[in-house]
C-alpha cells in the first residue's frame, strides 16, 4: 500500500492506493486510489482507478520533485472527471502545492471538491521514504 500525507494547520491531503495483484481481474497492475482531503473549510474522500503507468510515473517524477524542488508533478485517473491531481514546486522552490479534484457520481449525481494548499517541502520527502509503488 502506497500513502501520501501532507497538512498545514486544518488543511490535508491523504492519498492511500492498493496495486490490483490479482491477474484475473480487469484493472490487473493498476491502482485503487482513494483520497482525502480537507482544505479551506471543504472536505470530501472520492476512489478512483489510476492506471499503472501513471501510477509508477507519478512516484516517478514526485522523487524527481523532492530531489531537484522545481517543476509539477501530476496525476489522473482512469476517468479523468473522479481525480486530477497537481503537486507542484511553489516560492522559488522553498514549498509545494497540493492541487486538484476528487470526485464521483452517486445515483447520478456529482459529488465533489476542489482543494489546493501549500505544504512544507520535507513532507514530501518523508511521505515517500515510507511510500511508492
């Protein structure tokens, strides 16, 4: 299991995935993501398919953003309307943003957030020595 954890004062953002390793189902190899977020007074949790490639090339390019501290890092899923994830280089590089949106249809109805906040670099770096696909 793969989680991500960031938080600064009320605002967070959890995103927990499980890679499929059952080879007899559809989504063999890719990721269910669920995510949690609260920021700026909204909150919702969404799931979600990430296929595997952008899966791996989100750590991928996430441990590129930890090391160098510039540059956008991001993340949809399968059906780009439940999850669109930007975590990005912000302040010359001394912080990140997290940013995006999570969501699903229920009975036909859209349930969703928007969410974005700024976090200090050094979650990154310690969410992903405990993390990754």
């Amino acid at each position: 299991m793969s989680v991500l954890r960031f938080k600064n004062g009320k605002n967070s953002f959890e995103m927990a995935a499980v890679v499929e390793d059952q080879p007899e189902y559809a989504h063999y190899e890719d990721a269910y993501v669920t995510v949690k977020v609260t920021a700026n007074g909204f909150s919702g949790q969404s799931h979600c398919w990430v296929a595997k490639k952008a899966f791996s090339n989100f750590f991928k390019h996430l441990k590129n953003l930890d090391r160098a501290h510039k540059g956008t890092v991001p993340l949809k899923s399968m059906d780009t309307d439940e999850l669109a994830l930007k975590i990005r280089a912000v302040e010359k590089g001394t912080r990140l943003s997290v940013q995006g949106s999570a969501g699903n249809s229920i009975d036909g109805i859209w349930h969703g957030v928007s969410f974005g906040f700024k976090f200090e670099l050094s979650q990154l770096t310690v969410s992903l020595s405990h993390t990754g696909p």
